[in-house]
C-alpha cells in the first residue's frame, strides 16, 4: 500500500472517530472501491451504515446500492460491527 492511501485511511479514521459523517462516508468508499485497501463489502456497508446514521443521504443510497451485492449473513455482520464501533465510540 503506498505511503499516500495509509495517510488518507488514517485521516478518515481519525475524523470517523470525531462522529464526521464525511469521513465514515469517505472510509465506506475507500473500502467499497478497494481505494488503497483490499476491497470489503462488509466494512463499506458498516461505515455507510454509520454515515447514514449521522445524516449522510448519500451514504444511505451507497449502503442500499451495496445491500444488492451482498448476502444477509453479510449484512447482519456489517451491522454488528457498526454496533460494536458505536458503543466504542
């Protein structure tokens, strides 16, 4: 992975933890497109998830666009993790 994608994961990760719609918006695209990491469809719907939760109507309309490839056992995973990092955070 080069230096510039571990500075922009790293960046969305830090403002994700703030509660920045943008940034757990940002980090569902960067893990929906396979932008400098392996592509996870589980990881993208948690972070679009947690978006839409803070207000982000794109994010709502990535995560439902994401659903129509993914299997509910997938789904219901990247819930609980959305649940799991909000309890965190």
């Amino acid at each position: 992975m080069a230096r510039r994608d571990i500075d922009l994961l790293q960046k969305c990760e830090l403002a994700a933890e703030a509660g920045a719609p943008d940034a757990l918006y940002n980090l569902g695209l960067i893990y929906a497109t396979g932008n400098g990491v392996d592509t996870d469809f589980i990881n993208a719907h948690k972070w679009f998830n947690l978006a839409a939760l803070r207000g982000s109507h794109a994010a709502r309309d990535s995560r439902a666009e994401l659903a129509l490839e993914m299997e509910t056992v997938q789904i219901s995973e990247a819930q609980r993790l959305a649940r799991e990092w909000l309890s965190c955070h």
